[in-house]
C-alpha cells in the first residue's frame, strides 16, 4: 500500500481575512508521485507551496508530511523555485554547500558529501565557478542539487525551467525525469506548459476556481521510462486537447 507522502486535510487559507484562497481543500500525494499543478495566474498554486513551506500558515485544517504534522515547516521539504536564487559570490561548491552548512554540517564535510554527486549532476569541472559563468540549465542544475541535499523526501519545484530556452528546458525535463527515478523522490512541479505537466507526471492536479475547494485531476495515460516521442501517443494528444480545454473555459474533465 502506498504511503502518503503530503496531505491536506481541510486546509483553509485567506491573506489578512480577505476572500479565501483555499477553501477546506483536501489533497493527498502519495510516496515517489510526481505531482504537476496547472492553473491560470493568481489561482492559488504558488500560495499552495508557501503553505507546504512554512512560509504561510493555515487558517484552518492540518497539513501533513510524511504523515506528521510539525509546528515548524521549514526545512522539512526541499524547494526549489521558479529563479535560482544562487549566492553571486559563492561558488557552485559553496552554493550546494549551503543547505549542509544551515544543517550544522562543517563546510568540509559538506564538500565530501558533494563531490560524489558533481558528476552525475552534470556539475563535474565547474565547481569552482561562480553563478554569473554558468548557463540558466547548469545553474538550475546546481539548484537542483541543492534541493535534494536537504534531505527531504519531498521536493517542490515552482516553474524552474520557465526561464530557459525551448532545448535547453526539454534537456532539463529529462534530466529531471532521470533524477527523480534514481533519487524516488515525491516531486510537487508548477507549471504553466501543458506539454511539460503531461511528459514529466503521473498525475496533474488543475486549480480552477477560486476559493479552491477541490483540484481537478488527471492521470496522465503514459507508462514508464518515457521519452518525449511518447507525447505523439494519440491518447495523450486527446488528454492535450482536453486539459487545454478545461484550463480555458475551467469545465471538469
């Protein structure tokens, strides 16, 4: 049976008292998912992820992970969002360092931990660069990394290849897809491109109205491994089609 790795359990929330955000809303990712949420600007995704962070607090319902409510969020999930938000003056060693480092972890233990996992992160040979001598690709790489050394089976990614260029981000997509496969990570993706949600995820949540109450889902009709020849699959261009659909005119599947 799998285990749940996130949950929402009639979770509200609202900004100062204002027109609720979330409204009770109940949700539950399961252990090794990958999670993709689309919704129109301003629905609420982004809000979602601060909520799962500790960054917000809820107003009403209990949110849980690894089926355990803390009083403290931080640091209990691994986020990495839409910029990368690396240290200029620190370089790709010291930015992965960082979340170690936070943890109590002595900056040259942190570099032992790390160089086994330069290479396979395609970081092998810049190391010793700074975050203004590397591509968007490689410096969400380095981001990337730095998520995972939180140590959290969960990870939310909000938009993290919406910046880089269009064969760059499908290089991106399948590294990622790698990683998560080798890492069984739970990974919780915001995005706003259909053909990325329905390559990367096993299910796509859809926020719609606000309040959100409920998150409209799909399964994506794929197998695994799974390459990007497998988005000509004519049921997943039917799924396309439909999603697009529903994200316009917010009618359910």
């Amino acid at each position: 049976m799998r285990k749940p790795a996130l949950e929402f359990r009639d979770v509200s929330f609202s900004y100062g008292g204002k027109k609720p955000v979330l409204d009770r809303l109940n949700m539950t990712i399961y252990d090794r998912e990958f999670i993709t949420i689309v919704g129109a600007s301003g629905s609420g995704k982004s809000t979602m992820f601060r909520l799962i962070t500790g960054l917000e607090i809820q107003s009403g319902g209990s949110i849980l992970i690894n089926g355990e409510t803390h009083e403290n969020r931080h640091g209990k999930v691994g986020y990495m969002p839409q910029q990368d938000l690396l240290m200029p003056w620190r370089t790709v060693m010291d930015n992965a360092t960082l979340p170690l480092e936070l943890g109590g972890v002595s900056k040259k233990e942190a570099k032992n931990r790390i160089l086994p996992l330069l290479d396979e992160f395609g970081l092998s040979g810049v190391e010793n660069k700074y975050p203004a001598e590397l591509s968007g690709g490689m410096k969400q790489r380095v981001s990337f990394l730095r998520s995972v050394l939180t140590g959290s089976n969960v990870l939310l990614l909000d938009e993290p290849f919406s910046a880089l260029d269009a064969i760059t981000r499908l290089s991106m997509q399948e590294w990622l897809l790698d990683q998560w496969e080798k890492r069984e990570k739970t990974i919780l993706f915001i995005t706003h491109d259909v053909n990325e949600a329905l390559f990367l995820s096993d299910r796509i949540f859809v926020f719609q109205d606000t309040p959100v109450h409920t998150l409209q889902e799909v399964v994506v009709p794929l197998g695994r491994p799974r390459s990007l020849r497998n988005l000509n699959d004519p049921a997943v261009l039917r799924w396309k089609d439909e999603l697009i659909e529903q994200l316009r005119s917010g009618v359910p599947l």
